[in-house]
C-alpha cells in the first residue's frame, strides 16, 4: 500500500506540474499572439507612411514641374518685354524724325 501512496502522489505532483507547464505554455502563446498583432498592425502602419510619402514625392515633383513652367514663362515675358522696349524705342526714334522741321 505505501508504494502505491507514493506512486498516486507522485503522479498527482506530475500532474499540478504539468498544469503550470500547460497553463504558462498558454500564456506564451497568448503574449506570441499579441506580438504577432502589434507586429502586422506597425507593418500596417508602415505600409500607410510608404504610400503617404510617395504621394508627397509625387506632388513635390509635380509643384517643381509647376515652378519650371513659371520660370520658362518669365523668361519668355522678359524677352518680350525687352522686344516691345525695342518696338517702343525705334517708334519713338521714328516719330522724332517725322516731326522734326526740316530745313
């Protein structure tokens, strides 16, 4: 009879222990779980900055396109500027010369 007392705790002792060991394997997974989670959802995130950079990338290039346009548009203003200053001037030259008195 002692020797199955003894073989009954034992086995009861194996038993509370494999329960801990269960029960911290469940705690492990659950925490892995968790992780598992913040990880997919910082990879949503990133995926989120990504696409928001490129498109700040894409509007940048299309506002430095923009300034380009303007600054070809004022050189062009600025060299018909100095055309309509020559056409003003040669007009004003012409004019003087008609209405000078000749003689």
């Amino acid at each position: 009879g002692a020797s199955f007392d003894h073989i009954n705790q034992v086995t009861a002792s194996l038993i509370d222990e494999i329960k801990e060991v269960a029960a911290a394997a469940a705690r492990v997974a659950q925490a892995a779980q968790g992780a598992g989670q913040a990880v997919q959802n910082i990879a949503s995130i990133t995926e989120e900055v990504a696409a928001g950079t490129e498109e700040v990338s894409a509007q940048a290039q299309e506002q430095a396109a923009g300034v380009d346009e303007i600054v070809r548009a004022l050189q062009e203003l600025t060299r018909l500027a100095g055309e309509l200053g020559e056409a003003v001037g040669r007009f004003r030259l012409e004019s003087l010369a008609e209405s000078a008195p000749v003689g």
